[in-house]
C-alpha cells in the first residue's frame, strides 16, 4: 500500500484519536492519547488485515503514526514512547482512571513488553511455553 493510501486510511482516524484525546479546545489530553495510541497500534500489529493492511505495510504505517504523534505530543514522542509510558507508574494510573477492562490493560502490557524488551519478552513467552521458541 502507497504513504498516500495509509495516510488516507489512517489520517481520520488518527484526527478522531486526537479529538477524542482533547479537553478543552486544542488542549490535548497526553495520557489518553498515548493509550489510544498503544491501543491502535496493538490492534493493527495483532489484526493487520483487519485493517486492509498485509504485514508488510506495518512499517510504512509506523513512520506514518509517529509523525503524527510528534505533531500533538512533540518531536521525542512515537509508537514506542506511548508503551514506554503504558508500561509506567503514570500509565498505570492512567488506565485505571480512563477505565480500561483488565483485558485491555493486559493487551497493552503485553504489547509494551514486545516493544520495550523484545529479547525479554521472548524469554518470557519461552519460560511459559518453551514450543514458543523461534
């Protein structure tokens, strides 16, 4: 799929992510936005044809994502930052105060350690299902 083609996929949805994320006229809610965040990037990255999208376009549609994250958060913030910050004290109160179900919470746990540690996380999922090995 063509940058054009994703951003005109993408682009709305990202617009609805910021706005939903906004408080009071352009003041942007920055914990909300990096859960919505994490949450579109972990649905895209487990259902990519879900999205229209073949595992090959992920790439292209992460360059997309993090220059619209640094639009609203700023030039230090992308897909990784967003679970760096799910994955912290403040994250985690975050996800109590917007109500995330326990299933949620954990998906976007689990994401975060893929992300933040993914040599970990493999020896993880190897220590709990050693036929998880690549």
């Amino acid at each position: 799929m063509s940058e054009s083609q994703l951003a005109e996929r993408f682009d709305p949805i990202l617009a609805d992510v910021a706005k939903r994320s906004t408080v009071v006229d352009a003041f942007v809610d920055r914990n909300l936005y990096r859960l919505y965040i994490a949450t579109l990037w972990a649905n895209v990255v487990l259902n990519p044809e879900d999205a229209g999208l073949g595992v090959e376009d992920l790439e292209d549609l992460h360059e997309l994502v993090n220059t619209r994250i640094a639009a609203v958060l700023g030039p230090d913030e992308a897909i990784k930052s967003c679970f760096s910050f799910v994955n912290s004290r403040e994250g985690e109160l975050a996800m109590n105060e917007a109500r995330l179900t326990q299933n949620h919470k954990d998906l976007l746990l689990y994401f975060s350690s893929m992300i933040l540690d993914p040599d970990g996380h493999r020896r993880w999922m190897e220590s709990i299902d050693p036929d998880q090995s690549h």
